[in-house]
C-alpha cells in the first residue's frame, strides 16, 4: 500500500477513518470511532468517520479539518509536510512527536 503522509507525518493510508471512507465501510467506521471515542475521551458518532486524506481536496475528519494546528501551519506556509518547513521540526512537532513517534521517521524520511 503507498503512504500518503499528512503534514504532521502520520501515515494516511493506514488510518481507520481514511479505509472506511474508501472502503464506504460502515462497520469500520463504527469501530474507529468506538477506539477514537474511549482513546481521546470524546464521542465520536460513526457518520462523522469520513476522509479521504489529510492532503487531498476531498473529505476530512473534522479535527483534522478544523482543529489541528500542524495542518493549519503547513497550509499556511503552503508546505507539503512538515517535513519541508524551514522551522522543522517546531515545538508543536516536538510535542506531537512524544504522542506519535511513527511520524517523525516518516518526516526524516522525506528530508533524506
């Protein structure tokens, strides 16, 4: 499967709201959002389990549409990723990085 890197690193293509959405997979997104739910202490009804990538033009969960300010910043700076910001890595990278590891090889992987 080819990764589809969001401006924050993570790996878009291995997301549970990214595969229901392409999969229009009903029973996933109720999963998702259950491990969402008890994971970030939020209720996260199933219908609202829609994206099609952090990067794309199409549909996006609503944190990562709304509220996530390392996307916001990597619009802003009109940045493929983090990866390729002059700041990088930021204090809010730094302090993503401690909750998602993942992203940060993903990010030092694009700037080899």
């Amino acid at each position: 499967m080819r990764k589809m890197i969001a401006f924050c690193g993570l790996d878009c293509a291995v997301c549970g709201a990214y595969l229901a959405t392409q999969a229009d997979d009903d029973a996933l997104r109720a999963k998702t959002a259950g491990e969402w739910s008890a994971r970030f202490n939020v209720d996260i009804p199933p219908e609202e389990i829609n994206c099609d990538g952090c990067r794309s033009e199409g549909r996006k969960f609503f944190y990562c549409a709304t509220m996530c300010e390392l996307r916001k910043c990597g619009i802003e700076k009109g940045v493929d990723t983090c990866a390729a910001c002059d700041e990088y890595p930021c204090e809010k990278m730094e302090a993503f990085f401690q909750a998602a590891p993942d992203a940060r090889a993903a990010l030092e992987a694009l700037r080899e």
